[in-house]
C-alpha cells in the first residue's frame, strides 16, 4: 500500500507542478520564482503538501521492510534522517513560494543543501535496508 501511495504522490506531484523539481534544487532564487511562477503559487504549494505526503508514504516504507538486524537497523536510522531532511526541504519550499521577491539566493542554497542531506541518506538508508532484506533472508533458508 505504500508503494502504490508513493506512485500517486509522486505523479500527483508532476501533474500538480512539472517543474516542482526544479524548485527544488534551484540555483538561484531567480530560477526558484521561474519554476514556481510555471504554475503558479497555488499548485505548486499542493505539489509540496503531496511530497509531504510521499515522505510519509515512502517512510512507512522502510518501517514496513525492516527486519530485526543490524543493516535494517542502520538503513531505517538514515531514511528517518533522510524523511526529516525532506519534510524540512517540503518546509522550505512553501516558505520560499511565499516569499515571492524577497527570497534570497541564499535561502535557495538552503534549500538545496537540505535536499542534498535527504539524497544522500535516502540512497544509504535504501541499500541499508535492502541489506537488510538480504540478511533476513538468508538466515531464513
């Protein structure tokens, strides 16, 4: 079920905001109010409240494959840091579409650099976790 949850987020996203994306890892505040001004403020705060909701769904995720080991344990630990990181970038998107003009490049860097933490932790926790499987499973054959 979170699987199928992660797809309808992650396409309502797109359909919301195609370049929700670009928003994200702007480099500039200037290239920020472009993708936002793509679709406008409205959707593209719908699309940040829909990646809340894919946070949640791809958290719920990992909870679920979690196996009592120590790659499991490790990989669930990074994709908590990983779901915080994005519900702070989520966080910082809807502030900086309401922030029209007076968003800074720096607030953007911010952004960015907190969407880096959650790329690089979800990748890790992700493997962390397939490990994980990997390890459960062998001991059960």
């Amino acid at each position: 079920q979170a699987a199928i949850a992660m797809a309808v987020f992650s396409g309502s996203i797109l359909a919301l905001a195609p370049r929700y994306t670009d928003a994200q890892v702007a480099g500039s505040a200037a290239v920020f109010r472009d993708a936002v001004a793509d679709v406008g403020n409205g959707r593209t705060f719908a699309a940040a409240l829909a990646d809340v909701l894919f946070v949640l769904a791809y958290f719920s995720l990992a909870v679920a494959l979690a196996r009592p080991n120590r790659w499991s344990k490790v990989g669930l630990v990074l994709m908590t840091v990983a779901a915080a990181s994005d519900m702070i970038e989520n966080s910082l998107v809807m502030v900086g579409i309401g922030s029209g003009k007076d968003l800074t490049d720096g607030f953007v860097d911010l952004i960015r650099g907190v969407g880096a933490v959650k790329w690089v932790t979800v990748i890790a926790g992700g493997l962390g976790m397939l490990a994980g499987l990997f390890v459960a499973r062998g001991r059960d054959q």
